[in-house]
C-alpha cells in the first residue's frame, strides 16, 4: 500500500470513529468545580475579610483584579452599624445578553467583625461561593447570552457587626435592593439566586421557605437534571439571608443555602470553617445546577 492510500485509510478510520463516538457540546460538559475551589482556596487565603480591617481591603482589591477586563461597577455605601458608620462596598459585575431582563447571581464576600470571632476565615461561609461566581463568571465572558443578561453581585456587611439583627446585618443588600427599588432596576430582575454556604463536602442544601416557589422548582429541575436531585431540598427552614431584601420588594427570589455544616453546624462562624472542608465536587454540582437554573429562567 502506498503512502497515500494509508493516510486516506487512516483518515476514513478516524471518520468513523469520530461518528461512533459520543459528542459531548460545551453545554453538556460539566461545570469546572475545581477551578471555583481554586478561587476559593486563594480567597481564603487573604484571611479574615471584615469591615474596616486589612483584610478586607486585600479582598476588595482580589474581587477588582479578578474583573478588571469586565463591566465591573463598585457601589460604596455608609453601614450605619453598632460601632458607627463604617464604609462598605458591593460589587456588580454586567454581562449582557439579547432579551432584555436581568438574572441576578450573588454571594456575600466579607466575613465576620472581630467581636464575633477574628480568627474566621470563612472558607465555605463567603470564599467558596466567591469562588463559585468567579467561575460562573469564567462560563460566561467572552460569550454573546442568548438570553437574559447576567449580573453577579457580591455584597459586603452580610454579616452582623454585633449581634445578628434586621438592623445589624445584610447592609449590603438592603442598600443596593433599596438602590436598585429607587432606579427602576429592580422591575428588570426576572430572577436572583443567592449562593451560601454550598462548598460543604457533606452538601445538603435546604428549601429556604420563603424563597419563590417556582423558583425553586427550577432548581429542583435542575439539579434531577444533573443526577443531584438528592443534595437538594430533603429539608426545609426560613433562613435570613441576603435574598430578603429583594423578597420582600416583590424580586423573585432563591437562596441556595446549605446550613448543616460539621457536626451539630459546629463548623458554622467558627475557626473550623476552612478549606479542608470545602469540596470542589460541592462546588461543581453547584455550578451544574446554577448554569442549568438560568437556561431554564431563559426558557419560561
């Protein structure tokens, strides 16, 4: 056989194979887990993230360098706390899409005020669902939406300055959905997800009872899409959260939250929460079901 009749053969060989083989699109491909573990694990790595402390300065300028090719907006604000107005600051990162609506995506980023216990990095409780839209983020740039427009936000001052209160606490997302109320932004939401606390290794995600119902049943959709039905929902509780604000504003509203973390939630706000609890598996199913979550919001 000549050489030429062994590269045809060996090009009809590979025809075939590539024809028996199954195609796997970028939408079937599964979310990259272990790069949101990545961000995570560098984002803990700054330390304690609070209000007006050195770390929380070094968390800022991790979440500006990660976006600074993006559309990136800083919305600072004055937190009337307990100890006295203390400067804070979301951030909101735009990637735009063809209909015109807004689907909402957000974490808190800060951790807690050193009253409450200076040595918490937050690990789970704010780095890994950081690190989650940072890669939800990496999904998404560069791409033309077909759909609504995505908008990933990460709020400051989630967590309380004292003691958890409606007044002491969630300042970041009071301000921007009272903010967003006064701009007319808030009526082009079609849908915010909140993510907390879901890199647990042991993921065990709760139906956050005052989240909107057909909401969460995207999200149950979603994830019996992907197989993990069974990380989602085997329990219920009201859970105040970040999405509170936008609920009770009339912002169809979810927050994916998984509130059993270490033994008797021993792991909660403590020195305990870090990164050798955090799965990028975890992480990975919930990208999966978030990415899955939004094409379905873009099809109702």
């Amino acid at each position: 056989m000549s050489f030429s009749e062994l590269r045809d053969a060996a090009a009809a060989v590979v025809l075939v194979v590539g024809l028996l083989l199954p195609q796997t699109s970028p939408a079937q491909a599964h979310f990259n887990g272990g790069k949101a573990y990545e961000y995570a694990r560098s984002f803990a790595a700054i330390g304690p993230r609070w209000p007006t402390g050195p770390g929380h300065i070094r968390a800022e300028e991790f979440i500006r360098n990660q976006f600074k090719h993006d559309q990136l907006e800083e919305d600072t604000f004055t937190a009337n706390t307990p100890i006295g107005p203390v400067a804070m600051r979301n951030f909101i990162v735009r990637f735009q899409g063809t209909k015109d609506g807004i689907i909402v995506l957000g974490t808190h980023y800060e951790t807690n005020y050193p009253l409450r216990n200076i040595n918490f990095v937050g690990a789970n409780d704010g780095a890994a669902t950081t690190g989650l839209l940072m890669a939800i983020a990496d999904q998404l740039r560069g791409k033309k939406l077909e759909g609504y427009s995505v908008w990933l936000v990460f709020f400051d001052g989630e967590e309380a300055i004292e003691k958890w209160s409606a007044s002491d606490s969630t300042y970041g997302s009071r301000h921007l959905a009272a903010k967003w109320g006064g701009n007319g932004t808030l009526g082009r939401i079609k849908a915010f997800m909140l993510a907390d606390m879901i890199g647990d290794k042991n993921l065990n995600i709760q139906r956050e009872t005052r989240s909107t119902d057909w909401l969460v049943d995207l999200v149950r959709q979603a994830a019996k899409k992907s197989g993990d039905e069974h990380y989602f929902f085997q329990t219920e509780e009201a859970v105040d959260d970040d999405h509170l604000p936008f609920v009770q504003r009339g912002v169809p509203s979810i927050d994916v939250i998984d509130l059993d973390y270490g033994p008797n939630n021993s792991y909660h706000h403590s020195a305990q929460d870090t990164m050798d609890k955090v799965s990028a598996r975890s992480l990975a199913i919930d990208g999966d079901v978030f990415m899955e979550t939004i094409r379905l919001i873009n099809q109702r």
